[in-house]
C-alpha cells in the first residue's frame, strides 16, 4: 500500500534534503514539475540555511521562474560569474538566464552551449549549492551538457552539490540526443507523473529504486490528473532511494476523497478559512491564532480591502476565488 499524501504534507513532514543530493521530475510538459520543484528547493534551503542557489534557465521565456526568483530574492543575470554592484543588497541566489541570439540559430546554440557549461562547471567547483535545471533535456542533451550535469551527478555529495532538475520523458529523441543515463540512475530523490505511454512506464520500472517494477507501472498509469490554470498537472509518484519508500503526492494543499469531489465537511472548513484569510491577511496585527491555524488552505495572500488593498485568495484546483460578501466587493471595487 502506497501513501497518498497533500503536497503540504509531504513538504512539511516527509521532504527530507541533505547537502548534494540530486532530484529529478519526469512529467509531461505543463504537469507542474517547475511549480513543485521550486516549492521543494523552498523547503531545502529552509532545512539547509547554509546552503547557496544557482538555478539555470535555456528558455526564452519563463514565468514560473520569474515568480519564484521574486519570492526567494533571486537575481536573474545573463552573466557568470555572478556578481553584484555594491549598492545592492546579497541576494539568496542567482538565477543564470542568457540572452538569446535571435537572428542566427547556430550562434545562439554554441552561445548556449558555451554559457551553461561555464556556469554548470562554475557552480560545481564552487560546491555548497543547489544547482537548479529547469529543462534538463534541453540543456544536457540539445546543448551537450550532459558530462557537466553528470559530475553533479556522480560527484556532487563529495563536494555538496546538489542537482535538481525537470525532464519531459525518461528517454530522449532521434534529433536532440539524450540525456546522460545518470539522470535516472544517481538520484536520491525520484518523482514521477501520469505517463500513458508504455514504453515510458516500462523504462520507470527499470530504475524502480528496488520497488516491483509492476506497482510502478500499475501507479503511474492510474495517477489523476487536474486541469489548473489551463495545465493538466498530475499526482506525482515519489520514489526515495533511502529504504527505498514511495508515496503518491497530490498537486492540492488540501485532501480529496477517493471519488475526486470534496466532501461537503471539507469544503465548509476551506471557507471558513478562506474568510479568515479575507479579514486576518497575513502581515495584519488581527491575525488570530485561529485564523493563523487556517491560513494553511490557502494559496497566496495579498491585503485586505479592509485594510486599504486589494485582496484576492486563490485556490489552486478550485473554483472560489473570493468569499468577501457582495455588498463589500461592490463597494470596493
């Protein structure tokens, strides 16, 4: 029997990070592998003050990177080594973003290429660190990276180098490459979304971590999948290569029943949450221990009309999006 846990669950209670472990998420594109993968480098650095970041970005465009660079004071720079004008203050890390060469392809992929070796091999030398891959297929396989990524890989405990990293698929393509088969087999730490392709599941089951190939096969074919914010983002299997373990991870902060549909008890508990949120933001001098408690249902926070801003509480697979009465956002908006 496999544990179904809430992601603040198993972030809060079982997400256990020790300096140069490696993660790695294999998941469609958009079933939320970027989203949870910074929530658990949020946590990981929590556990590990001492610990640096350095997170690298191949895409044009980003914007999950963008907030979470916001949220965890990171700075993004197309330049390494990374550095800072004396006026400004220490960011907690960096996040390495080169610009593009738009008008040649071949350019911009040697530029590519070049940039994110430098910085990969900076970063591992540097030790003590996160190192963060967004698209790990692009960077190890398009722009010949993988022999950098390996290091961490292999290497990385000796000198606390932790890689964590995304990868659409557990293999690669005919006109792309490959990314190196240490990206399946070195991990500490293994999630896996819904794949309706066998041939994947098949290969899941390959680097299993000790687990019956056949339960993964079996729980990676039947993982529900959400429509959020326009994605179909997945539960995700968690598979640890200490003990081994494995627990089935939901994308939500609240439980559901096994029929998929909120039970109307649960549901009440949300709203009177959320209304709590509404009148105790976070950062007000009301917030009550009550409301405190409560605060966990909710997504994100922003202050309250009551006390001068616009407030909007969102929850992530649901569609309340505000529980202020009708007269009040009439009259504020």
């Amino acid at each position: 029997m496999v544990a179904h846990l809430t992601r603040d669950e198993f972030r809060d209670e079982h997400w256990d990070y020790r300096p140069g472990e490696s993660a790695v998420w294999i998941a469609p594109t958009g079933g939320g592998k970027s989203f949870m993968m910074w929530q658990l480098i949020e946590r990981a650095l929590q556990q590990n003050p001492s610990l640096g970041l350095s997170a690298a970005m191949p895409k044009p465009a980003d914007s999950t990177t963008e907030q979470w660079a916001q949220h965890l004071n990171l700075h993004i720079t197309d330049r390494y080594p990374f550095k800072k004008k004396f006026w400004q203050d220490e960011p907690r890390g960096h996040v390495f973003w080169p610009k593009h060469i738009v008008t040649d392809a071949d350019e911009n992929h040697h530029h590519l290429s070049t940039s994110f070796k430098t910085m990969l091999n900076g970063e591992f030398w540097a030790g003590n660190r996160i190192v963060a891959v967004d698209d790990a297929y692009k960077i190890a396989a398009v722009l010949g990276a993988n022999r950098e990524c390996d290091t961490y890989l292999s290497e990385g405990r000796s000198n606390r180098a932790g890689l964590m990293g995304c990868l659409q698929q557990p293999r690669g393509t005919v006109s792309g490459g490959s990314p190196s088969g240490f990206w399946y087999s070195q991990p500490q730490h293994l999630f896996l979304g819904h794949d309706g392709v066998a041939a994947n599941r098949e290969r899941f089951g390959e680097i299993a971590m000790g687990i019956d190939p056949k339960l993964i096969d079996h729980i990676v074919a039947n993982l529900r999948t959400y429509r959020i914010n326009d994605s179909n983002v997945s539960d995700m299997l968690y598979l640890c290569r200490s003990g081994p373990y494995a627990a089935v991870v939901s994308p939500f902060l609240w439980a559901r029943n096994p029929g998929g549909r909120t039970g109307a008890t649960e549901r009440r508990s949300r709203t009177r949450a959320a209304y709590a949120a509404a009148r105790y933001p976070k950062g007000c001098t009301r917030l009550t221990k009550r409301a405190a408690r409560s605060s966990s249902w909710a997504g994100q926070w922003k202050p309250c009309r009551r006390h001068g801003k616009t407030w909007r509480n969102i929850f992530r697979g649901s569609k309340l999006t505000s529980t202020l009465p009708l007269w009040q956002r009439e009259k504020s908006a």
